[in-house]
C-alpha cells in the first residue's frame, strides 16, 4: 500500500492511472504505472509526501503530467545540516505518450514551503523510459541521492558563508530574472525580484540572495517592471523544473567565480 494515498489521488489522481491515454502511444509503448515506481521507492525508505499535476486541454486530466516529492526517513533538517532546508526526490511522469519517467533532486525550504531543484551538475537527472523497463534505474537513483546529500549540503553552506558585494548581488538578481523574462531586463523588473518576502531573507549571503531570486521568479506575484501586467506564478511543472535548475547553476557560477577571485 502506498503511505499517504489519498493525498496523492487528491492532487495528482494522474498517478493513479490504470492505462496509458488513448491514440496517443504507439504499439511498442509500455505502460507503466506512476505507483509501481513509487512502491519501489517506498521500499528504499522514500515516502511521498507533496504531488500535483498541470492539467490541460490538449491532454486527459486522467493522464497528465505530474511531479512527486518524496523524503527519506534518513534525510531530514538536522542529517541534511542546512538550516530549514532537507533534500528530496522529485518524480516526474505522464501518461500520454508525451516522455517517460524523470528522477531528480532537489531541496525544500519549510520557511517558505518552497521546492527547488538540484542541478543535474550536482545529481544526475534519471531519465527512465517506459519501453525496456529496468526497476534498478530507480533503486540507483535514489541511493545515488543519498549519497550526494553530504556533497550538496556542503555546496549549500559555502553559499551560505560567501557574501555578496551590492555590485555582484544586484548582477545576481539582474542575470536570474533574464532566466525567464529574457535579455535587457529593465531596472524595475530587478527590483521586484530582488524583494524578500521575510525579515530572514534581507541578508546578503549567496544562498539567501539564490532563495529570494527564485521564489519571486518561480511564484511571481508582482507587477511586471512596474507595468499593470501581473507576473503569474509557474504552474508548467517542466517549466519550472528548467527555470530552477538554471538558477542552480547561475548560483553555482557565481561561487566558483568568487573562489577564483578569492
């Protein structure tokens, strides 16, 4: 039995899906249900604990893409040693003929209920695909990001220890909101994404400064430069995916450059 079913069915009941959807697979397509890899993880000592999907037009909702969070009992807070923050497993599917199973990494921050995802740079993205099924793939994956945990809390705390000069924190939020709005972003737009949304995240640190820059990139809820148009939060689970590795790797960068310079 699958722990915490019903809020799986709750959020993601695409996961649930007993058939892939119609006219939209081939003959050689291999269904394999969303709750075969999650009994997997489960006896890796992984429990599902978040889920939700996009659901669209152009798709069955019974079908949809959709994206799990699982913890592990032997990563949390205190083991993970990163403040407010411990590593999980994202797992990403659908249905619909439309990519296979994608394993990766990534760390939620309780303060602000907020999900980010690691890097392939730090754990390597697990694609899985449906034809030719291996279930050591995913029993790989999963001890491979407990392994990686120790590596990733590391690079955490030296971001937490490496200061920014107001010169590299304002290029810092300048280069992650040209991540999704593009190139030649204005003054304005930079300022709406550098606003922290609580008295922990006026601090100057690297990780700080990372956390505020994606949760206003990724949840938005701001006007756009100062016009009247809204920025709408992420709600296409790959896009967001893409847009926070990204940030990863701009925060990433901006390390190894201070390590040079230092």
């Amino acid at each position: 039995m699958i722990k915490n079913e019903e809020l799986i069915r709750t959020h993601a009941p695409a996961a649930f899906a007993t058939s892939p959807e119609k006219g939209r697979v081939s003959d050689r397509y291999t269904f394999l249900p969303t709750t075969d890899i999650l009994d997997i993880l489960q006896d890796e000592g992984w429990t599902a604990w978040r889920a939700r999907q996009v659901n669209a037009r152009s798709w069955s909702k019974d079908h949809a893409k959709h994206i799990i969070q699982l913890r592990h009992e032997d990563l949390d807070v205190k083991s993970f040693d990163v403040g407010d923050s411990f590593p999980e497993m994202l797992l990403i599917n659908a249905h619909n003929g439309l990519g296979g199973y994608t394993l990766q990494g990534g760390i939620f921050r309780m303060v602000c209920s907020n999900g980010m995802v690691i890097s392939e740079s730090d754990f390597g993205k697990v694609h899985i695909r449906h034809i030719g099924f291996e279930p050591q793939q995913v029993i790989n994956a999963s001890r491979d990001l407990i392994v990686s945990s120790s590596k990733i809390s590391d690079k955490v705390n030296r971001w937490k220890e490496l200061e920014l000069t107001p010169r590299s924190k304002k290029d810092f939020f300048a280069d992650a909101a040209a991540i999704r709005f593009g190139k030649g972003v204005s003054d304005d737009l930079i300022i709406d994404v550098s606003q922290p949304r609580r008295e922990e995240d006026k601090k100057k640190d690297l990780w700080t400064v990372f956390n505020v820059a994606q949760e206003n990139i990724i949840r938005g809820g701001f006007r756009n430069g100062g016009t009247n148009r809204m920025v709408r939060s992420i709600s296409n689970i790959q896009k967001d995916v893409n847009l926070n590795s990204q940030l990863w790797d701009l925060a990433s960068k901006y390390s190894e450059d201070a390590l040079v310079l230092s």
